[in-house]
C-alpha cells in the first residue's frame, strides 16, 4: 500500500507526496491514519533498503525532508489559539535525532484541540526541565525511536516529573512498535508506539484538562484502549 508513496519519495517528487497524502485524507483518514498506514511503512522501507545499501543516506535524507515539508505545509494554520485549549510540549531525548514523528503527532495534537510547543530533536534533558518548569504544560510527550535511549529516557522522566509534578508524561515512538514491554521500564502516565492511541489520549484528556495550571490537574485520567496506561496509574 505504501508502495507508490515510497516511489514518490524517492524520486523527491513533492507533487506525487502530496497527491498521494490528499488522496488518503479524501478517502477519510486523518493525519494519525495517514501517518500510521501509510508514512511509517514507506519510511520503514526506505530505511530496510537504506541498512541494505540499496539507497544512499542522500536518498533516505531527500525522502525525509521531503514528507516533513509535505506534512508541514498540509498543516491547517494555527491561527488564534482555542481559547482553553491544554498545551503539550513535545521533545526528542537528548540525543535523539528521529524527530519526524514529533513533527506528525505535534499537528495531531493541534488537529485534537491541543496547543502543541515542539521542541524537536535532540533537547538537552536540563533544557528541557528548565522549560517545563518555567511554564508547565498539562502534558508533555517524548519521543524515542532507539533503543539504547531507554536509561536517558528514564531518567529525563524522573527530572520531569520534579520540574513540573502535574504534567502528564506521554512516551511514545517506534521502539514500542518493536519492544512493548519496553514501556513497564518507564515511569510514564501513558506509552504507545503509535499516533493513533496519542491521538485517543489526547481527545479523552482534552476537556478533563482544559487549560488550568498543571499542579491542580487530576491525579488520574482514563486511558482509551490502544495506549498502555502505567501500571497502577497516577
Ligand atoms: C529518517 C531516519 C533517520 C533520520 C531522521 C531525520 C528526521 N528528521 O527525523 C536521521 C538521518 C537523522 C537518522 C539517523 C540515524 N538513524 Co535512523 N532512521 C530513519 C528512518 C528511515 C525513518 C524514521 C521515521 O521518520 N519514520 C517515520 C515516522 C513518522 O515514524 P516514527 O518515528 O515511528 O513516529 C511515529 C510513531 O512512532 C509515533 N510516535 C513518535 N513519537 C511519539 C511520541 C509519543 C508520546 C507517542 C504516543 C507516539 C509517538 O507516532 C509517529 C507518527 O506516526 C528509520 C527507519 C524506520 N524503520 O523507522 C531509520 C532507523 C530508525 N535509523 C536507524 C539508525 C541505525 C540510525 C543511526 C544510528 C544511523 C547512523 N549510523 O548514524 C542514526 C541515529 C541518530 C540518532 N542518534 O538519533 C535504524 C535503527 C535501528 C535500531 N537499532 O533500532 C533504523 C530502523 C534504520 C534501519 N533499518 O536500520 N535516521
């Protein structure tokens, strides 16, 4: 099915990307779908045949850069901000520099009545802690798609949590779509390999939140099937 999409980025055709993107959202996917059935397999194959020497890391960067503008430009303009609309602050870990995903699930939070802040790749954990401190949103979503990553993730959770004690932590990304069980190592309040359950998330949570200061939030909200809500909760 991602066949012609995985031909249209590697040619860099921007007008065959779009169609094909356009074509989805005419047939009744949202982005999240669209994302999930057709952008992770085209850029999963890219990168088997780019682990397999097939295509060059020119080919696979021009693939890449070429759905993030695709992506970017389809977006909605924000505009004026909802009046009451929960933020998120998305972020890559330290050292993670697969932040494709983060631009994807930043314009599903706003398409789900969120005010996303994404931070992008690579954000230094006392940056980032510095950040949520300073204004803490209602939630904050992190984005990991290596698995060596895990302890940094861990431990970037654990100083998120002292910096802003309401917000709820979301962890998400590709090694969850390969290693499940990797969520239980984390001390996250929801962890899902995939956009469509962040998207769930984000639609239930959006009126139990509001838009309220971060440390009168509820101590626990309902998980929609699909994500894996923490054991026990919080
Ligand atoms: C593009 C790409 C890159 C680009 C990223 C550029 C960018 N702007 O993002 C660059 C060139 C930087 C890169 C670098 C590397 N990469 Co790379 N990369 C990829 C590739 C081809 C596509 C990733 C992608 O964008 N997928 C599409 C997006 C939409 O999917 P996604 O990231 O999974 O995000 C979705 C979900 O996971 C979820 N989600 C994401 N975040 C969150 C957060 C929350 C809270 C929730 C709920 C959900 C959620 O929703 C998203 C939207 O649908 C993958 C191949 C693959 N199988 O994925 C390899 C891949 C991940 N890379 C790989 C490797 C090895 C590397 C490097 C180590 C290569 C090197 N030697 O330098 C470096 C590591 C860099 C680093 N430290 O981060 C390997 C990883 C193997 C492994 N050990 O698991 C892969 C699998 C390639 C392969 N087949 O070998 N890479």
């Amino acid at each position: 099915m991602s066949g012609p999409l995985v031909l249209a980025l590697l040619a860099g055709c921007e007008k065959n990307t779009r169609r094909i993107l356009q074509e989805a959202r005419a047939a009744g996917a949202d982005l999240a779908r669209i994302s999930t059935e057709l952008i992770e397999p085209a850029l999963s194959q890219i990168g088997e045949m780019w682990a397999r020497q097939e295509i060059s890391v020119a080919e696979e960067h021009l693939a890449t850069s070429l759905v993030t503008r695709v992506i970017t430009n389809a977006a909605e303009p924000s505009g004026a901000r909802p009046s009451g609309a929960p933020r998120i602050v998305l972020a890559c870990l330290s050292g993670e520099f697969h932040a494709l995903g983060l631009r994807i699930i930043s314009e599903v939070a706003r398409e789900a009545g969120w005010e996303p802040e994404e931070l992008g790749p690579n954000v230094p954990r006392a940056a980032l802690t510095a950040f949520l401190g300073q204004r803490p949103p209602q939630a904050v979503g992190l984005s990991i798609s290596l698995p060596g990553h895990i302890p940094e993730c861990s431990e970037t959770i654990r100083l998120c949590r002292k910096a802003a004690p309401g917000t709820k932590i979301l962890v998400g990304g590709r090694i969850f779509r390969i290693d499940p069980d990797l969520g239980a190592l984390l001390d996250a309040d929801f962890v899902a390999p995939d956009v469509v359950s962040l998207r769930d998330w984000l639609r239930t949570s959006r009126r139990a939140l509001g838009r309220r200061p971060a440390s009168r939030m509820p101590a626990r909200l309902p998980h929609p099937e699909g994500g894996r809500p923490r054991p026990g909760g919080r």
